[in-house]
C-alpha cells in the first residue's frame, strides 16, 4: 500500500520536476564548492609562489646592489663611515668580505686604522674564522696586532678549540710575550660564553711548572675572572674562583673580580671585602683604586668617614687623593682643606702635591708645607722642587731667589735640589715613620710615583 502511495505520488510530472531541478541545483552547489575549493588550492599555491619569487627577485637586487657598493668602495672605500661599514660586514660572504678588507687596506694613515677596526670588529664577530685568515695575512704593524687580537677573541668565544688550534698552527717568529697575548685573547673569548670551561682548561691543558709557564696560566686565570665580573656574574665569579686553591693564582683571581666589581658597584664590593678575612685589607685596597678612577670625591668621602687602623686609612686617602689629582685639582684641594690635620691627612697631600707639582709647582710647595709631621714636611717639598726642576729649572731658580715666604731652612732644601737634584732628596733620607703613619716602607713612597733610585715622577697632571 504505501508503496503504490509512493509510486502514485512520484509519477505525478510536477513532483518529477521539482525533484530534477533539485538535483540540479544540489548538482550546481557541489561542483561550485569543488571549483572554489580547487581555486582556492591554485590561488594559495600561487600566493606562495609567487612570495618566493619576491624574495628570489629582492634577494637577487640585493647582490647586484651589494656588488655595486663594493665596486664603489673598492675605488674608493673611504666613502663609508665606521657605522655602516659595521652593518654592512653583517651580509657580506667571505669573499665579498675579503674584497672590501683589501680595499681597505689601501687607505693609510689614521682612516685607515679606524675603518678596518670596525670592519674587522664585525667581519669577526659574524665569521671569525675568515677574519683572523685575513688579519693573519698583513705585514706585521701595530695595527695588524690589535686587530688579529680582537679576531682571536670573538674566535675564541665562538670556537675556542678551534682558534686555539688555529693559533698552535700558525705559531712564527713572534716572541712569546705576542703568542702568550694572543691565547689570552682567545680565553677571554672563551670567559664570554663559558668561562666555567675555560677555567677548566686554563688548569688542566695549559703548560705548568716553570716560572714563566705558572705566570702565563696565573694571568689567564686572572682573565678569566675579570671578564666574567664585567659581564655582571659577580657572584658566580666569586663562588668560581673562591674555590681554587689557596695561593697567588686564587687571591690574584678574586682580586680581578673585586677590581671590576668596585667599578660598578663599589659599596656592595667593599661590604662582601669587609668579610674577606685575612684578605680583606688588600681586597679593599683593590675596590678603592677601581672607585678613585670614576669617582674619586665618593671614594674620599667614603675613606673619611672610615673608623679602621690610621695606616690603612693614610694608605687609601693617599691612593684616591692621588688619582683624584691626576684629573682635577680644584675639587681635591678644597676637599683636603675641609680635613682636619691628622697623618692620613699628611698622605694624601703628598699625592696631591705630587700632581700639583706638575701643573702648579709654586702652589704645590705651599700645600707640601702645609704637612703636619715636620720631617715629612720638607721632604714634600724637596720632592716638589724635583719635579719642578725638571720641568722648569729657571722658574724654581728665580722662586727660591725671590718669595719671601720661604724660611731659611726651606730656601736651603730647594737650593740643595736645585743643585742636585733627586739626590739632594735621597741625601736627606726618609723618616723611620711611614706616610699617613706606620713604619716607613719605600713601596709606599713609590706609590705616589716618587721613591728612590730609578724612580720618578710619572705622567700626569690635569688632564
């Protein structure tokens, strides 16, 4: 029955028709959803396609842009600035790179030395292995060391076996002194990227023994530690180092540490120095020098306000005052005349007057008379007139004939230097009481640059 309804309803021609174009439009709808499916398929395989030939073209520019500079440059390749020869190292192949080093090296003087640095800098940092090929290859000169010696390092932070290889290879006639600097250079590399590594083998592959071989390996410790406390890993340097050995390798590898530290954080270096034990002294010392360097009125300020031993104490002020001097002698002359008198005072005005000599010697004999312990006293000033003689030997001349300030036993010091010079000073001996209080030790007085045979004023004055 329900199958002749079915039959009955099914035969009727407008059912028939409606039932085709039904399959017809679902018949349409499939094969459009087909079309736009295999469209979309072409539309994105072409997309990529096309993308890809983008780049091939942009990529293709490039080089054509790329050796056109370095036709350019190779005529003339002072048109660059160091900037852009850095950034343009950075998408050079090794023989395109090679070209432009070449072309470099046909400046001279000062232009060339500054644009092959900063090529060179990062020609290495990118493939150090071609730059220090290429470095290797220039007549022996000032230049040529600093370069190879900045190759080797980014070499030795990369691959250190590897330069290190490179290095045992290619060993000449340079003395060791050159070849020991150039395998520091590598491990200061090595310190870069794993200097928990390069301890390891500073200890264990380096060759030991001899004085000359345990200095080498006592140094490149030492490097070691000082370029792992510049990267800011002060405490793992600390842990690292503070478990060698007892001896001079370790107390000169934590030294390095506490020196680098000092300049980036120097009361948080002094408080760890405080709890150093027996080397806490020395430590401090090292912290101090490193603050007097980029801030000698804080370190001084520091130091004044310090309750330890007098000796230690006129020991610090006359190392910071000294170095305080070297650049400025306004600002640390006001400082010691806020001080009141005291030995460590006494100190620290033989470091000034030592610099003070150099840029104002009549002024320097005036604060060297302002030392409190009279045999020291003279011997400031004597001390200045030396300087002052060598500089100037008509000015101290006509200052002793003429200044009625002097007393008759200062005007016979300086004419006795002015006669004899630094002999008339070791003539007149040293106290048996040190500088800034203690036993006097020549070691402290040629801390100020100034001590004994063969001593002598260093460079300096206000720069």
């Amino acid at each position: 029955m329900n199958l002749f309804i079915l039959k009955t309803f099914f035969s009727k021609r407008p059912v028939r028709i409606c039932l085709l174009v039904l399959l017809l439009v679902g018949a349409f709808a499939a094969g459009h959803v087909s079309a736009s499916n295999a469209e979309l398929a072409y539309g994105q395989q072409s997309l990529r396609e096309r993308r890809a030939a983008e780049r091939q073209r942009n990529k293709e520019r490039a080089q054509s842009d790329l050796e056109g500079i370095l036709a350019t440059l190779s005529k003339n390749p002072a048109d660059m600035t160091e900037e852009e020869l850095a950034e343009l190292a950075q998408y050079l192949n090794k023989e395109q790179a090679m070209q432009l080093f070449e072309a470099l090296g046909s400046l001279t003087g000062r232009e060339r030395d500054t644009l092959m640095r900063a090529f060179v800098e990062a020609w290495a940092a990118k493939d150090p292995a071609s730059a220090v090929a290429a470095v290797h290859t220039m007549p022996p000169s000032r230049l040529g060391y600093s370069l190879l010696n900045a190759a080797l390092e980014h070499w030795g932070q990369k691959n250190p076996n590897g330069a290190l290889k490179w290095l045992g290879e290619n060993r000449g006639v340079e003395p060791t002194s050159v070849y020991n600097e150039r395998v520091q250079q590598i491990m200061r590399g090595w310190a870069q990227s794993d200097p928990a590594l390069a301890l390891n083998y500073a200890l264990t592959a380096l060759p030991s023994g001899n004085r000359r071989d345990d200095a080498q390996q006592s140094q490149i410790v030492r490097t070691i530690a000082a370029e792992m406390a510049r990267t800011g890993n002060i405490s793992e340097a600390l842990t690292l180092f503070g478990n060698l050995p007892e001896g001079n390798m370790r107390t000169r590898a934590l030294d390095a540490v506490v020196r680098e530290w000092g300049m980036s954080d120097p009361t948080g270096a002094l408080a760890w120095a405080a709890g150093a034990g027996e080397g806490a002294a020395a430590h401090q010392s090292t912290i101090l020098r490193s603050w007097s360097e980029s801030d000698p009125a804080a370190a001084a300020q520091w130091i004044a306000l310090q309750d330890v031993d007098g000796k230690q104490k006129g020991e610090w002020m006359m190392q910071t005052i000294g170095q305080w001097a070297r650049y400025d002698l306004d600002s640390p002359a006001q400082w010691l005349n806020d001080l009141p008198n005291s030995p460590e005072k006494d100190g620290a005005v033989l470091a000034f007057t030592n610099s003070a000599a150099r840029e104002d010697p009549q002024s320097a004999i005036a604060w060297a008379s302002q030392v409190s312990d009279a045999q020291w006293r003279d011997r400031a000033m004597a001390m200045v007139a030396v300087q002052w003689s060598r500089e100037d030997p008509d000015a101290l001349k006509t200052y002793i004939a003429t200044d009625q300030s002097l007393t008759n036993q200062q005007r016979a010091i300086l004419q006795n230097v002015e006669k004899n010079g630094m002999r008339a000073l070791m003539q007149m001996g040293f106290p048996s009481t040190g500088i800034g209080g203690g036993s006097f030790n020549m070691r402290e007085l040629r801390s100020l640059g100034i001590g004994g045979p063969g001593g002598g004023p260093p460079g300096g004055g206000r720069r």
